[in-house]
C-alpha cells in the first residue's frame, strides 16, 4: 500500500554541491539526471541561484548560480517526467533575474529560510509564484528554532503564501523521532491548505528513520539524495527511501546503477556519511561547521578533543 | 531525564567476531573492555561460548569459545563494573562444560535462538540460571517470524523461564520503526515479569533509529556496538546510544577515544557498515549471508545485478 500524494525530491546535486562548492562537471550532472528520471522520481534539484554579485564564477561550479542555459545543456535529449528544482537562500538571490516559469526549464523554487526571515521568505516564494513556478519554503536550522515563534511562521506561511509545501529542514542532525513527530504535527496542523516535507541529514544516522516517521504523520514531500551525498553526513539515502517507499511509480534500478558507477568512485574523491565529529555535532545539536573545518586539519580524528572542545567553547 | 531501568550492552567482540571469526587478539580485546568499563556500560558481551567438538580452534578465534581461563587474561587488572556476558546457540554449547557462577567471569549468558527452538532455549536458559548466571533469550530472525507461533513462544518464555530479559532481534535489519512499535509492546504486553530488550542491525540505517523506538516503546536492554561494527552492516553504534541516552552514569569519551585510535585503523582492514548489498538484503527481509559472498568476489560493487538475483532467486 502507498500513499499516492508522496513526492519525493533527489537534491544530490544541490546538496552535495555543498561539499564540492558546487563543481560537479557536466558529464556527471548529466548521469545523475538520466538516472534520477529514469526512476521516476518526482523533482530533482540541481543546485543555488545566487547572485553572482554576492559569489565568484571563479570560486564556484555552476551549480552555485544553475543559469538557465546550463541546465538545458544537462537535460537536452534526455527523456524525464522528473521536475526540476532550484533553491534559493533569503537575500542571496537577484529576483529580476528569475525569468518566468514559460522561459525557464525550470519548474519549481524552494526558498531556505530561517524562522527569523520567514516575512522574507514569504515574499520571495510568492514572486517565483507569480512567475509561474511551483514553490516550496524550507525552514531550515529547525531543531534550534522550536518556540513559539515558529508556530507564528507556520501561520504567516498559511495565510500569507502560496506555496506548495513547507519542509521542516533538520539542518544539524539533532532530531529524534519524537521532535520529527511533534513537529510534523504542529506543522500539518497549522497548515491546512499546504502540504508538509521533510529534509534530514544523517549526522546520528536517523536521516532515513525520521524521514519514515515524517511520513507517518503526515509529511508528504520528501528529500533524498543518492548514496546519502550532502553537507557533513550527508542527507537520507534516496536508495533506501525508494526500497520503503511501495509506490510502483519508481524504480531503483537506476540509482543502484548510478552509485555503483558513479558514487563509489566519488566517495574515494570527497567525503560525506558517518564520520564522529559530524555525529557529536549532531548529539550538541550544533551546526557542522566546526566539524568540516576539523575534517580538513591533522587532528581529524581526534574525536576526544574536538568532543570537549564542542561541550567547553571558548569565548572568543 | 533518563530511565533508570536501562541497561545498555556492549557486544562489540561478539558481534564483530562475525566478521572475522572470532579473532580478535587479546591486546585489543582488553582495550575494548578498558572502554567499555570506563564508560559505565552495563554489559560487555566478548563472544560465543561453542562446544569444541563442532568447531575447529584452528578455524577460528579464542572468542568462539570464550574459556574462562581466556577471559581472566583480558579482565586482569582492570578495573571495571560492567558484567561480562557470552553468548550461546541453542545445540551448539556443551551444557556440563559451563562451570558454576562463582567459578567463572561471565555474570550472564544469552542464548539465541529461533521461534522454532524456543523449548530447547529456555531449557538452556534455566540450566544457567540454575548455575547462578543472570540470562536472557534473543529471539533471532524476528522480521521472518512474526505470526501467532510468536506468541506462543513469549507466552511460553514468561511462564516456564526466569531469563531477565528478552530480547527481540532484527537479524536481517529488515524492521521499520512500526514493527519495532508493534513487536516491542507485544512482548511487553505478555512478558509481565521479565524485562524486553531490543537488538538491531544496521542494514537500511535504521539500527540507532529503531533502538530508540524500542526504548519508546519499553524496552529496557540495548544492545550495541563501537562504531556500529557488527555482521554485514553492522550494529547500533554504541556512541550514538550513548548520546542519546541521558543518564548521568555513562560517559561517552572513553568510546570516542577507543574509536581514534583503534576502530579507524581497523576499519581499513575488515569491513562493516553502510554497503548496498546489505541495504538490499534488509530491503528484502533476507539474510545477508547472499550479500556477503558477493563482497568478497569481484562483483562486490555490481548492485543491479545482485538486486535482480535476490528478487528472481533460481531454483536451485
């Protein structure tokens, strides 16, 4: 038995852009299109649309800026139903460069945001609904964000928006299933003309369970990304997502093929999944960075010192 | 806020023996126990107490056999709180040559077993007790025998054994967190006297995710493992237990460093964790005995085919 209102979205690239700023050559963007369409996934995001005022073309790949014209070179003569997405933070992004949906390959803009500039977000999202596009706001940082105040966004998001989903964005990996339930509930209870999603990251390995239990009450719009790629531990395992998931709209096949032929060989190059320093950030429901940063130095695992270090920061 | 009537398991040697015949040397061995004591874990499970008329001691390792005489070496001048626990299967221990209690290390011996041979388990199980061990029976391959003969058993286990608990285990890491719900509160329900543990192997991710709904749901004996070593995909890693947990009595650090120094180094040499052959073996509720032969030939990484194979299997 499936759900036949789940939507799943393979965020690989744009996720996983973020360990490689965003430099994913064309060749690979194409395999994974071709693979995550021929599962029958239902959105695929391919990476930021930032402002190329804010951020060097020298100091990032492609995939930090997705102009139209690159993206049509990845899907051209590619055969998908799979819709693509794009992401967007909160005053990163130049609106009058967003050209309506009738002029774009692509379909839908999902706005991140913290809970702080949800009025921002709000505003954004329905300028990419005027343009046309399906859209989505992603609160991010939301295991730091659980008090009143998010209730207050949520009910802005109902009234004020036009979005297709809201997604609960577990940024730091600090979620159990407990808070995934509470605030899938809050979240579905309050928005009662959206649908609700789910974005983990598997920095305590629960990526995949919360997602489960994001589905069970209720979250229908669903991030995955293939072999886990992302920021730090990396996201839920579309692989596995696809294996519970029961609709036979998709097909595993292809992803399995694509991480034996493409995934394998990257994770010697770059480095995401369950690494200590990632998962005690989780455990201090902090943001990864102190951890990446600890990854790229000689002491990456001295798990010890970076574990007090974490519980004792000096004020600087 | 913590539950005081948790129990937390280390079966690191025994589990992780699974993947190289119970060889681990003794040096490690007592590095594992000096960790684990110094975090206040409750049990160290070392190994498998096998009869030596079934398998070779030139086959396999000291911890397939757990000697007493063994075990003194590695705890000698230790100092340590942590009760030690072997492991039996049902047919395969000499019942005479388990010495009494008071003339041995162990403190608790679990025998495993299937539904199937569960008169033969509690048997076994009240044999030690009567010798003075603290027991438990583990009821393997859960995922595969979950009809009213389950029941049976459970009723047959609180009323014909004094075993302390009883665990439920996901051989084949084949349970989402809704089984886990309902298997956990059906033993609970008809084991009124005796305490229910869970154990979970790591296949699909889920090992730490459904230890937790486990705990949700009652049970009070956890098993796991440093760095989630363990058979195929390994165990609920023992430091994210530990995060999770918050009683005061354990301390996290003596892992984290037991992991720097020696489970890093050992992870280039014998393998365990998040690999699709496993993911697909949990997928499809089977064990993974299938997925570990393909990783040791040269098809480790051909997935595709692997996954048709396990849906199509031949007659043979």
């Amino acid at each position: 038995m499936y759900r036949e209102q789940i939507k799943v979205l393979d965020c690989t690239i744009r996720d996983g852009g973020l360990i490689n700023n965003h430099d994913f050559d064309r060749r690979f963007v194409r395999e994974v299109y071709k693979a995550i369409s021929a599962s029958g996934i239902d959105y695929i995001e391919l990476g930021y649309k930032n402002s190329k005022k804010l951020f060097s073309t020298k100091e990032y790949g492609l995939w930090k800026f997705c102009d139209d014209e690159e993206i049509k070179k990845i899907i051209d003569g590619i055969e998908s139903n799979t819709t693509i997405s794009i992401m967007v933070d909160v005053g990163r992004v130049e609106l009058d460069e967003v050209k309506p949906k009738n002029e774009s390959p692509v379909g839908m803009i999902r706005t991140a945001s913290y809970v702080k500039d949800i009025d921002k977000a709000i505003h954004m999202a329905n300028h990419f609904d005027e343009k046309g596009y399906e859209t989505t706001i992603n609160i991010m940082a939301i295991s730091k964000d659980q008090g009143p105040e998010l209730d207050e966004a949520l009910h802005q998001i109902e009234e004020e928006s036009r979005i297709k989903a809201l997604y609960i964005v577990d940024s730091f990996g600090a979620l159990y299933q407990e808070p995934v339930e509470q605030l899938i509930k809050r979240a579905t209870h309050i928005l009662k003309t959206k649908e609700v999603g789910f974005h983990g990251h598997n920095h305590q390995q629960l990526a995949f369970g919360n997602t489960i239990e994001a589905i069970i009450h209720g979250a229908n719009y669903l991030d995955g990304t293939v072999y886990g790629i992302g920021r730090a531990a990396g996201n839920c395992p579309l692989e596995l997502l696809l294996g519970f998931l029961k609709n036979p709209k998709f097909d595993i096949r292809p992803v399995l093929d694509l991480i034996s032929t493409e995934f394998i060989p990257l994770r010697n190059k770059i480095e995401w999944g369950y690494i200590i320093p990632y998962a005690i950030s989780g455990m201090m429901n902090e943001h990864p960075r102190t951890a990446m940063a600890l990854r790229k130095s000689h002491k990456k695992e001295d798990y010890r010192e970076f574990y007090e270090k974490m519980l004792n920061p000096e004020i600087e």
